[in-house]
C-alpha cells in the first residue's frame, strides 16, 4: 500500500481518537495535516487531467 495512504489513515484515526475525548485542538492540527496530504495526494491525478481533455479535443 502507498505510504502516504498509511498515513492519512493513520492520521484519520488519530482525528477520531482525538475528537471522542473531545480534544479539539488536537482535532484542528489532525484536519489541517489531513487536508494537506489529501491535497498532495490528488495531485499526481490532476496531471492527466490536461491530456483527456486533449484526446477529447484532437478529432
């Protein structure tokens, strides 16, 4: 499995963790780490959005 995918789901379950003992600060820095490693995580599928459009396009 892809480290970065281990982990967000490490991270995810540390956000869940964090939220059932109510800890929110713990909870906002989680999220905030989530939201940057799902962000470099899509960006490899972004790349080849720019050469569907160009197949479509290229009759």
């Amino acid at each position: 499995m892809d480290p970065q995918f281990v982990a967000a789901s490490q991270l995810f379950e540390r956000f869940k963790a964090a939220f059932i003992r109510n800890d929110f600060n713990s909870c906002t820095d989680f999220l905030s780490q989530l939201k940057v490693l799902s962000f470099s995580l899509s960006l490899p599928l972004s790349r080849y959005i720019p050469c569907v459009f160009i197949q479509f396009l290229d009759f």
